[in-house]
C-alpha cells in the first residue's frame, strides 16, 4: 500500500512538473466539485445467522462404502419331494417383486445370447437372461422368447412341502 502511494505521488509530480506554467483553474474547479458531491450511505452488514453445530457420530450407522447385505431368505424345512427353495443363493433384485407387478418390453441379443428385458412398477428396466430369478416365488427363468420369459417358480404346497410351478411373463403391448 506504502509503495503505491509513493508511485502515485512520483506520477501526480511529474504531471505536474511537466504542466509548466498551464492554467490549472478547470483542474481545481473539477476537484472541488466532486468533494462537494453528496457522501453516498453504506448498507449496514447484514446480520450474522447462527448455525447450530452439529457433531457427527458414525457408531452404529451402515458405511455406505460398503456393499449392502441382503437379508437371508427364510429357513425352509423340506418334506416330501424334495423340491425347496435355495436358501444359500444370493438374492436378485428383481425377487423384491410380485410377478404381476413386472412387465417384460422387449428382448436384446447379444453375443448370441437373447436377453429379456423387464420393466418394474417405478419404469425401470432390467436385463435378464436364463437362469436369473425373479419374483417372489423364486422363478427361475428357463427360456427366453422373442414375445415370453418362461420360468419355474417354487411355491408352498401342503405345510413343509413344495411344488414347482410353470409361470411366463409375456410382451406387454
């Protein structure tokens, strides 16, 4: 701040040394005129808000870096056939849906694979080829159709029993 002080009184001299013997009474006539301009008012700061603060405490809570852990599917007692639910298998998401809530759109190939795609109730859409479940009978798709996904799903019987059910999601139109 000091060194542009001393910068701007060296100009301001040499200005005025190199205006001689010039009138200068515009010069003074201009200065006196913006000193006697009216000060303009300064808008008071605005007023400082408190935040409360707030401590944050991760004891107990779920890291969200870390996958999510599906629940277990139930322990199923088996009698009879044989025929039971895979409690071991990992969990597909499209199991979170009851059949009929589920739309198939259209189906995809790729890599000499025909996939299906199935839409849920919030317009999403997914990709599933043979061999994924979905439902919550525990269907698992066993063909693939231009216009149906074909599926077997495992369902109660008579109370520890369980039969297999031939179920389809058709092309909705």
């Amino acid at each position: 701040m000091r060194l542009n002080k001393f910068f701007i009184s060296i100009w301001s001299i040499s200005l005025l040394a190199g205006c001689g013997g010039q009138d200068l009474s515009d010069l003074h006539a201009y200065v006196a005129e913006v000193k006697a301009r009216p000060k303009g008012a300064i808008e008071p700061l605005p007023e400082i808000k408190t935040v409360e603060t707030f401590v944050f405490d991760p004891e107990g809570l779920r890291d969200p870096f870390t996958q999510k852990r599906q629940a277990p599917p139930p322990q199923v007692a088996v009698t009879g056939n044989g025929v039971k639910p895979d409690p071991t298998r990992p969990h597909e998401v499209l199991e979170d849906f009851s059949l009929d809530s589920l739309r198939m759109v259209g189906t995809i190939e790729k890599d000499d694979l025909l996939w299906g795609l199935v839409q849920t109730a919030d317009k999403t859409i997914y990709r599933v080829k043979t061999g994924n479940h979905m439902g919550r009978n525990y269907g698992r798709i066993t063909h693939i159709n231009e216009d149906r996904i074909e599926m077997v799903e495992i369902i109660p019987d008579t109370p520890g029993t369980w039969r297999e059910r031939q179920a389809a999601l058709a092309l909705a139109e």
